[in-house]
C-alpha cells in the first residue's frame, strides 16, 4: 500500500488527536455506511456513483488510519499474499 507522507502525516495526526477507540468507532462506522448504499444498490435502488465513491472515499480514508493503528507492514504482507492467493484461484 503506497500512501504518501502526507497521506500517513493525516492518517497518524487523526489517530493522536481523536484517539484509537474512536477511529476503530469510525472503521466500523464507515465501512458499515459503504455496506449500506451497496446493500441498497442490490435491492434495486438507484445509488449514485458518486454517492458510491464518496463511501469507498471514506473508507479508504479509514483503512489508512487502520493500518497505522496496527503495523502497516503487516497489513502489506498481508494484503500480498491474499492477492497472490485470488491471483492463482484465478488461474485455475
């Protein structure tokens, strides 16, 4: 995951001034938000791509900070090796 510093300066900044709890509070919150509009897209409801964009946006956002309040490098190894494993499923 390529973030720049400027990225992971605001990720850490987020994380020192609202706290841990509260960003895993905002994890939770946001990728349950995107669940949602996906959720309502299935149903047969119109949702903006935009609308869509703003929560992948948002969760995105989070998933910076969340591997910052973990090791990034972990959750790179980690995301490797699961791509590397979606990538031989699709070979067979």
């Amino acid at each position: 995951m390529r973030w720049t510093k400027e990225e992971k300066e605001t990720f850490v900044t987020a994380i020192e001034k609202w706290g841990t709890a509260l960003q895993w509070l905002m994890v939770w919150e946001e990728t349950a938000e995107l669940g949602v509009k996906v959720a309502q897209m299935l149903r047969g409801r119109e949702v903006a791509p935009e609308d869509l964009a703003e929560e992948i946006a948002d969760v995105l956002i989070m998933m910076g900070q969340a591997m910052h309040m973990i090791d990034p490098r972990e959750v790179e190894i980690a995301y490797y090796a699961k791509l590397r494993r979606l990538q031989e499923r699709l070979l067979k």
